[in-house]
C-alpha cells in the first residue's frame, strides 16, 4: 500500500515521502497514528499543491536574497567605535554592531547570526564581512570601522 508519510519516522522514510508500506503496518501502525495518510489522488493533489508553494516560497526567499546581495555591492557600513592611539579598539565589532548598523543606517534586516566573522574585528579600517542570506548565496559588505 502506498503511504504519504506525516512525519519523519525513522528507518522508514522522511516527512512528505511516498513509501510503499505493508497493508497491516500502514492500517494498523502509520495511518491510527496520524503518522501517514493514504496515497489515494486527494492527497496525493494536497501534496503536489504543498509542494509548489513550498518551491515558490523559495524561490521568492532567493530572489530576495540576491537583490539584498547586490545592494552590498554599492554599500559601505560606518561602524564608529572607541579606539585607543595606536589604532587598537577597545572590545571589538560583533557580528551584532554591523547587524543592527544595516537596520539603523540602511533599513536591511539581516539576523546576526548569517554574518560571518570568524572573530570580532579589532582594527580600524574596511573589512570586506561575508553575509549568508540564502543557501549559495553569500553577500559581502565592506565595513569601514572609524574612531570616535
């Protein structure tokens, strides 16, 4: 019997797969359970539809994404920080400071956690900063950190 699987179960396949399932463990197991449904043409339809909104989503998300990707390109973020005389800053600029500058400066939301530093940058200077917005697609932003 074909099964259109609810939930990821392991050893059996992950959710919105269609397995083929012995008639006892699909009408005694997955189907009581709510685990998996009957692959009958109703639901196979819902899947489809599922499917290409799940696909369409995602591909306005990258669309999104690479537009942001080519704002960077004509983009320089000014992070003013404390610096001591040698050009050494005290703390550093996080990932965090150059989120929130995007938000404040440029209106761009971008979560803290897709830019990619490896350590916080503590020098003055422009720092070219990758920024992960979308499987594949990785901005770069040039940050200029000036003293205060």
């Amino acid at each position: 019997m074909k099964v259109i699987l609810l939930n990821d179960i392991k050893g059996v396949g992950k959710k919105d797969q269609i397995i083929e399932a012995s008639d006892g463990y699909a009408r005694n197991y997955l189907i009581p359970k709510k685990l998996a449904v009957e692959a009958n043409n109703d639901n196979m339809n819902k899947l489809k539809a599922k499917q290409d909104s799940n696909k369409y989503k995602k591909d306005m998300e990258r669309k999104e994404a690479e537009e942001i990707a080519n704002k960077f390109k004509g983009i320089m973020l000014k992070v003013r920080v404390k610096a001591g005389e040698n050009g050494k800053i005290f703390g550093g600029v996080t990932s965090k400071e150059i989120a929130d500058g995007l938000k404040k400066d440029y209106n761009i939301t971008i979560d803290k956690k897709k830019v990619m530093l490896n350590d916080t940058i503590k020098t003055l200077g422009t720092v070219v900063v990758d920024i992960k917005l979308f499987e594949g697609i990785i901005g770069k932003l040039k940050v200029d950190i000036i003293a205060q």
